[in-house]
C-alpha cells in the first residue's frame, strides 16, 4: 500500500473519530445537563436535545421536564415552543405547569378525578418561549422527549395576518348578502349535532334529566369532534358518502332558513355584526404571539388607528407632506397632450352613459340647452365638436405656430 494511500485513509479515520467524540460530547453532555436536576425525576432540558427516558421500575412515574424560557425581545413576536413526545403507547398522561410544583398538583388532582380516564392523549404541548415552563409525562414506558424552539412560526403569522385582515373588512363584510348566507350556511352545518341533543333534551319530563342530558350529550359532542379531527382523512376515505350526505343535507336546510328570513337589514343587528367580527380578528391577533404585551400593543394600535378621525388624519398628512413634501414629475409635452386626450374621451363617455340613464331627467337637460338637437346627436355618438369648430381650432393654431415661428426667426 502506498503512503499517499495511507495517509489518506488516517486521515479519514481521524475524522470519523473527530465528528463522533463531538457527537457523543453533544449527547452526553445533554444527558449531564437532564440528570443535573433539582429531584431525581426532574429535569433540565435545551431546545433540540432529544431526552430517552426509561424506567427500570413496574410502576408508573412522573418525570419533570423543565425550561426556563428565552428572553422577550421586540423581533419574537411569533415565536413559538413546543414539546413533543414520542412513546409507543397511549399508557401516559402529561401536564403542562408554570414550575415542577404545579405539576405535581396538577397530577395529584387527575389521580384523584373521577375523570382520570379520558380516551385522548396529547403528545404535543405548546409552551411559552418566554416564561418559565415545566413539562410532567407520568408513565412506565420509555419515552423520547424534544423541545423544539422556532423563531418564527409562520402559522401563527398567517393567523396574524388573518386577524388584521378580519377587523379590517368587517364593516364590509358584514353588509354582504352572500356573508350572510354563507355564515348561516355553516352554522347550521356545524351546530346540527347540538339541535339534535337540545331537541332529545327536550323530551325528557324532568329538567334534571334534561340538563344530564345536555352536559353529558355536549362532552360527547366535543369528543366525537376531537376524534373526528383526529381521524379526518381515515373518516372521509372510508365514510365519504355519509359525509357528503350529512354536509348536503344540512346546508340545504340552513339555506332554506336563511332564505326564507332573508339577511339581516338592521343597523343595530349590522353593527352587532361587525363588533363580533372584529372582537373575532383581534382574538386571532392576540392569540397569534406568545408575546402577549406586543400582542396587546398591536390590538391598541389598531384600534386606535380604525378609529382616528379622518379630519386628523388630513391635518397629520398635511403636516407630513410639509415637513417632507414629495417630489413630483413635470408631464412632458406629448404627456400632456395623450393625457388630455385620454381624459377628455374619458368625460365624454361618462356624460353619454349618464345622459343614457334613468337618473338623467331628459326634459330639464333640454330646457336648460340653447341646441338640445345637437346634445340628442352627441348622445347618440357623434362628435361633440362642429365642423365650423374644428376649423377655427386648426386654423387658431396654425397662426400661433406661424406667430412663434416668426418670433423665433426676428431672434436669430
């Protein structure tokens, strides 16, 4: 074997080596950094470190994961973390707390619930990425945990832009014909279910039976839809018929009371409309960020903004065109002329269409005319301008140019 060839397959070891010490350095000191806890069961965790926790014990166990937050800054408007485990089973239950304390009391009162055994389980928990946090995973099987830290959610920047949006159109939207169906449309969609458990409420005597019925029938309700979310694509393969049933079925019914009531004409109501349509935008606005004072700023802002009186702002424009006055192009000579042209066919066009239309009163236009025959002739398209005066124009022109021409000539 040559020395070249040696040389480069040390080298490559010796790399190999270097990438996995750092490797193995990273891991272990994560394990470090978890073990380093204030409690056997409590740990430290960092953004982008995977922990493997393993019980050795038969029993269940509740293991603290805690992280102290990110400082808040101007530019962390839609940051976000997340905790994410990964376990083979749904035999565990997590909670999310402020400090390892409230979890422990958090635990302490699901064991101690009669509701201890709800069918779902989250194996994702948005925390804050500014405040302290702590994550508790209480379970006997091994488990892989991760915090992933993103400093811009675009999600959250969607729901955003969303929410400015909303509170923006809402005084629009809410006077639109098609708004209202298509909300009525949608609310009969979504709330069939619960007329359906208010109309079985209401053929039981008793009212206690009546209001079981109601409770326990509404937490059906939100698990049927909890698992529906869960399993949507499974649902719409397997139950596409039934679904596009129930969905035709139930918007052609709540189209058929909203067309037989018709939209909503009352001011008072148009006005409930639009406040419920912005509270709405505002809350996608407010629950867009973690950072809740930036948040909050935003929503004052806005409002502020919407509603600042427009003499004010004329005044702060006008101010501001002062204080940096904008700089305007000079039209050339030719712009001159095609924007003239083009404006004036613009104007005549509009008083053709309106002299056209109803609004127009044709015999008080006429009174007021000295040649109502030649406006009826315009009207009907043709020229706007006589023979007579376009052959004054051109020859007014003619002499001007010949006028300039002769003055230019005396100069020279």
């Amino acid at each position: 074997m040559s020395s070249a060839v040696l040389r480069s397959l040390i080298g490559k070891t010796v790399l190999f080596v270097v990438i996995l010490v750092s490797f193995s350095n990273h891991v272990f000191c994560a394990i470090r950094a978890v073990k380093a806890g204030n409690s056997p069961n409590q740990y430290n965790i960092k953004p982008a470190n995977i922990y493997n926790v393993s019980n050795d014990h038969s029993e269940e166990l509740l293991t603290i994961f805690c992280w102290p937050g990110d400082p808040k800054t101007v530019f962390g408007l839609w940051k976000t973390a997340t905790v994410y485990l990964t376990i083979k089973d749904d035999n565990f239950n997590i909670y999310k707390g402020d400090n390892a304390s409230h979890v422990v009391h958090l635990h302490e009162l699901l064991q101690q619930s009669w509701f201890s055994f709800l069918p779902w389980k989250e194996k994702s928990i948005s925390v804050s990425p500014f405040n302290m946090s702590c994550t508790g995973v209480f379970s006997k099987t091994e488990f892989l945990l991760r915090l992933d830290v993103r400093q811009i959610n675009f999600n959250r920047l969607l729901m955003f832009i969303a929410g400015i949006l909303l509170f923006s159109v809402a005084p629009t939207l809410c006077k639109k014909v098609i708004f209202h169906y298509t909300t009525g449309t949608l609310v009969g969609v979504l709330g069939s279910i619960l007329i359906i458990v208010y109309l079985t409420s209401r053929i039981i005597p008793k009212k206690s039976g009546a209001y079981a019925v109601l409770i326990g029938g509404s937490s059906i309700v939100f698990y049927l839809i909890r698992s529906l979310w869960e399993n949507m694509y499974s649902v719409l393969r397997e139950y596409h018929y039934y679904v596009i049933a129930y969905l035709a079925a139930s918007s052609v019914i709540s189209f058929a009371f909203c067309y037989r009531f018709g939209p909503v004409t009352n001011t008072r109501t148009i006005n409930l409309l639009q406040w419920s349509l912005q509270l709405c935008g505002l809350y996608l606005v407010f629950e867009s960020s973690e950072h809740k004072e930036g948040a909050m700023a935003i929503i004052l802002v806005t409002i502020v903004s919407h509603n600042f009186p427009g003499a004010w702002w004329a005044r702060c424009q006008t101010l501001w065109f002062k204080r940096f006055p904008p700089t305007v192009r000079l039209l050339t000579e030719d712009e001159y002329v095609d924007q003239t042209r083009i404006e004036t066919e613009r104007g005549l066009k509009e008083l053709r269409e309106f002299s056209k239309s109803p609004q127009c009163n044709a015999w008080k236009t006429m009174n007021r005319l000295k040649d109502p025959l030649r406006f009826a002739e315009f009207v009907e398209g043709k020229s706007h301008l006589s023979d007579r005066e376009v052959l004054d124009y051109e020859t007014t022109a003619y002499r001007e140019s010949e006028t300039w021409t002769d003055d230019e000539s005396d100069e020279e």
